[in-house]
C-alpha cells in the first residue's frame, strides 16, 4: 500500500489537504461555513476580482465534505492516472479540465443571466470541489484500456456524463460534460506511456 502511494505522489498529497479542509469544514458553524466557501468558489463574481486565487482554492474543498468517498474516487482514477502518465502530464490534464470546464459552465452561466433565463444572483453561485478535474482525468484513461474494451468504457463515460444534460441541465451538468471532452482532447499528453492495458490479458494470467 505504501509503495502504491508513492507511485502516485499528487494524488495523495491533493487527498491529504482535502481531508485537512474537509474536517476544518466539519467544525465551523453553518453559516460561517457558507461564506467562507463562498469566497473559494469559482463564481462568476470571484472570478472576475481574482481569479488565479479562487482556481486553486475551490480545488483544496470537497462540496458536501464527504472525503471517503473522494478518497475511493481519487484512488481508482487519479491515481492510476498519475502512474500511467507521470505526475506532470496527470496535473496538466487536471488543471486543463478544471480551469477551462470551470470557464465553460460560468460563461453559460454569464449568458443565460443576461438572457433573462437565470437571476442575477446565480452570479454569487457556490461552485467548489473537485469533480471537474476528475472528470477529465476519467475520460483521459480511455486510452488507457485497449482496442475494442476501449470502445465500451468510453460509452459509458459519455453515457454518464450526457444523461444528466438530457433532464433539467445545470451549469455544472454542462462543466462535467465539457471536462469528459476536454480529457479525451489530452490524448497526445498519453503517447509513449507504455502499451494499452488489455483486460483479457489480464483475466488470462489470473486464470493461469
């Protein structure tokens, strides 16, 4: 387990101050708890005052401040990530995902306030947590897996991801979307990195 998280230094290192902020969270008072998260979200208002500053610090909070299952998350996808890929090509794919699909879901955000389809106030949204960047980094794995398993694991990621913009879509619905794409854009940072993992070699060698 040890040399597992060695092998994958950011991912572990991102969890260790999550749980850190996460368990600050579980000690403030709820109202306090609001504003504080407030002025770390990747609103339309925060980003536009300072937005380097609310980029990294709505990516150091979880939304809801649950860590397991966070911590269950990081470690099938972002972990196997970073291992494949190299810690540098993992956090460019995290940042691209994060940053732009942050921009993405806020611009959309921006132009239905000034259509009249959402109030002004939604401007001062709270938008935390980490789940664009996890986003990306899933549909980035894609080309982890091998011709056709490939195939299916990217059918069920877009599939995932597309059914919540079909109901009554959120901006954040159209975040995740936009992450997925902006993962599978990142298939050049995946070149070299070893030969595809194919899961029927791998049922061959348990079996043998």
């Amino acid at each position: 387990m040890a040399a597992y998280v060695r092998s994958a230094p950011g991912t572990y290192v991102w969890l260790l101050i999550l749980f850190v902020t996460t368990v600050a969270l579980h000690h403030m008072p709820p109202q306090f708890e609001e504003n504080f998260l407030r002025h770390r979200s990747t609103n339309i208002n925060q980003l536009s005052s300072d937005p380097v500053r609310v980029f990294i610090s709505s990516a150091m909070w979880i939304d809801g401040g649950h860590w397991l299952p966070c911590a269950a998350l990081y470690t099938v996808f972002h972990a196997q990530a970073e291992r494949w890929l190299g810690t540098a090509r993992w956090l460019a794919v995290c940042v691209a995902a994060h940053v732009l699909a942050t921009l993405a879901g806020e611009g959309a955000l921006l132009q239905a306030i000034r259509d009249g389809a959402a109030p002004e106030s939604a401007a001062n949204t709270l938008d935390i947590g980490v789940s664009y960047a996890l986003a990306g980094v899933v549909a980035v794995l894609t080309y982890r897996i091998a011709v056709p398993w490939r195939y299916a694991y990217l059918a069920v990621v877009l599939l995932v991801y597309a059914v919540p913009l079909t109901a009554s879509p959120t901006f954040t619905d159209f975040g995740h979307f936009i992450a997925v794409l902006i993962g599978l854009v990142c298939c050049p940072l995946t070149r070299g990195r070893g030969k595809p993992w194919n899961p029927k070699e791998t049922l061959a060698l348990l079996r043998s």
